[in-house]
C-alpha cells in the first residue's frame, strides 16, 4: 500500500519524508480493526516530528494522527453490535499525553491507505458529515473540548480569553465555549477578523497591535485557553489581574514554563496535552451533524510526493485558516 514514512528527522528540510508505494497492510488483531483510509488530517505536531523527533519516535515513522475511514476487518475478539465492517468511522491515534500508546508503541499512522486502530479510538461518522471534515476534526476538536471542559472545567456564563481564536484549535475553542453560553475574547491578526467573526465572538483582539494583558475589559475574566504559546503566558495573566484568583489558565503549547509559580492563586494553572477518546469524538460528531459546530479546510493535498511535502510546508507555514487535508482517495470529499 501507499503510505508516507520519516526516514530520520530533519529541521532543514523535508527530504526526510517519503511516499512509498509497497508499505504492508497494517493486519487487525485482538483489539485493533483494520480501516481503509479516505482522508487525513495534518496537524503541526506532525512536522515537529517529522523535525526534531520531539517524542520518543521508533523510525521509520508513518505520521498522520486524524484519519476518516471505512472498516475493513473488526478485531477478531470484537462481540460487540456498535461497529460493522463497511462503517464510516473516524479516529484520532494519539496516546494519553503523548504519542505513544500505553503499550509503548508510537500512534500515529494515518498518512496511508490503510490503518490499524483500537477501537476504544474510533467513532462512527454521521452519515450528513464527509470524511474530510471528519478527519479535520478528530485531534484539534478533543484537544479544544479537554482543555476547555476538563482542564478550566468551563461553565456557562464564565468569560474567557482564547488566544489563538483563527487557529484550528482555537476555532472549535471558540465555538464550544459559545455554544455553552459564555463571554468569549479572542485574539487574532487583522487577516483573521472575518474568520474568528463568524462564530459570534465578543471581542477581538488584534495581537499585532495590541497586548491582550493591557485591556482594561478583561481583567478579572475567569479563564484563558492558549492556543499559540505565548511567551510570558502565566505572569503576564497574573501580574495584570486579567484572570481572578480562583480561576484556570492552560496552555495547549506544552513546553511553556512558568507556571509552577500560581499554582496556589488558580484553580488549574497548567500546560496540557491531549489524550485519545472514541467517546468525545462521538459527541463531537453529533454537534457538527447538528450544525452546532462549524469545521474550516484551508487545503486539500494528495498522497504523492509532492502532495505530501506541500502539506507539510502548508502547516509549517502557520498560516492555515482551518485544516489541511491529505485526500488519500481522491473521488471523496
Ligand atoms: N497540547 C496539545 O494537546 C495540542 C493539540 C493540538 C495542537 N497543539 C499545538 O497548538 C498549537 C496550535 O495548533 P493548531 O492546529 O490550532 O494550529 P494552526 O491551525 O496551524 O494555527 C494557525 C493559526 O494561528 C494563528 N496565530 C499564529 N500566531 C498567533 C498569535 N501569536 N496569536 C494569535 N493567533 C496566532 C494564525 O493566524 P495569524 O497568523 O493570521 O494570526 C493561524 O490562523 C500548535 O503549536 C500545536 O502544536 C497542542
């Protein structure tokens, strides 16, 4: 089968990536279903791997987290009714907190026609939502929902602060944060305005030429989500009274440092990473069925080299509106 590979990582240079025509056929087994691949999704921790290696990363490495699919094989211990061979599924492969599995395997694996997931990963596509979407939706939606609801534990009526709000993350930030009825500011290049506008949000704020810790309007908030990794995060929240002694900043860019310091002001002052859940993909499928979530594509990319080498450069760029896409079957959408 056809599938990409990270022969070494490389910081200057995307050589290392490699379309390969005679990869085996990932097989099921106990546990894990076997899905042939429609559309993929890439996310920027992709080509920080692909980079630096970043996280423990046995090479070659098939990289690729977001995957939408349709089963081909379920796992031979499978008794269950939920899934049949011939659903429309998704996934997001990640581990818990990093990308590698509780049995110290890496995840990963969705740039390629086939995949072997677990199916405690997987949630069936409502049949209203294509694979595209779908697969732009897995990693970057749970990231927003756990940061949100499981680490600042959001509740309707609170006021936050999205920085980020243009970013994939920070767009389905913004839409769940409004969804439940909150107070949202976001921050956003001028580019970005129309973007971020479209989900209803309450202030935005242009980070080229204004500081969001300078604005009278949100001091006392109750919590900020940080999708971009803003340097001085945690003091400059703290030391401008923008967030109130018992609320909750996170910072989805986890090698920010500094945080230890508030821990006994916040409720939850801390950097954050994700970990897999077929369940909340599930949710988060209904909500987009539903027409309560909106998911943006930026750019759709083929599985060749020069389409995968262009996606990488595409989100290396940092300046997507919405996901990029690695359409391994092209007639879908
Ligand atoms: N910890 C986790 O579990 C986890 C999970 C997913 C992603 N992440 C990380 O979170 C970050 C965002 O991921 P993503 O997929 O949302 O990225 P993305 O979609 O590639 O984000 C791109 C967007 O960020 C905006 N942006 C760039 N710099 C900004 C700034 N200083 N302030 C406000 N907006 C800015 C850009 O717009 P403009 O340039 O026009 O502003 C662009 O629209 C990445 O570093 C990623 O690795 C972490």
């Amino acid at each position: 089968m056809r599938a990409v590979k990270i022969t070494e990582f490389n910081p200057d240079s995307l050589a290392n990536l490699q379309v390969i025509s005679d990869a085996p056929r990932p097989s099921g087994n106990a546990t894990h279903c076997v899905v042939k691949i429609h559309s993929a999704a890439i996310n920027p921790i992709d080509w920080k791997i692909a980079a630096l290696g970043f996280w423990p990363t046995t090479l070659p490495f098939t990289p690729g987290y977001d995957c939408a699919g349709v089963i081909v094989e379920l796992p031979t211990d499978y008794a269950g009714d939920e899934f049949s061979v011939g659903d429309r599924v998704f996934t997001c492969n990640w581990g818990v907190s990093r990308h590698w599995d509780e049995d110290d395997t890496s995840q990963g694996g969705c740039f390629a026609e086939f995949g072997a997931f677990p199916l405690h990963k997987i949630a069936k596509i409502p049949d209203s939502v294509t694979f595209d979407v779908a697969a732009a939706s897995a990693l970057v939606s749970l990231t927003a929902y756990q940061a949100l609801f499981e680490c600042l534990k959001l509740q309707p009526g609170q006021r936050i602060l999205i920085l980020g709000g243009a970013g994939a993350v920070g767009a389905f930030a913004l839409q769940f944060a409004k969804n439940i009825g909150c107070w949202v500011a976001t921050t956003a290049s001028p580019r970005n305005r129309g973007f971020v506008e479209q989900y209803g949000v309450d202030k935005i704020i242009d980070y080229s030429g204004s500081n969001w810790w300078e604005d009278e309007e949100l001091k006392g908030i109750d919590c900020i989500l940080d999708a971009v990794g803003e340097i001085d995060l945690f003091p400059h929240a703290h030391e401008n009274s923008i967030v109130r002694k018992g609320g909750s900043i996170v910072s989805i860019v986890f090698t920010l440092a500094g945080f230890e310091a508030y821990k006994s002001y916040y409720s939850y002052v801390d950097n954050f990473v994700l970990h897999h859940s077929g369940e909340q993909l599930r949710l988060i499928a209904d909500m987009i069925a539903a027409g309560a979530v909106k998911v943006s594509i930026d750019s759709i990319f083929s599985l060749d080299q020069d389409g995968v080498v262009a996606l990488f450069e595409k989100v290396k760029s940092g300046k997507s509106n919405g996901k990029n896409i690695l359409r391994v079957i092209q007639s879908d959408e």
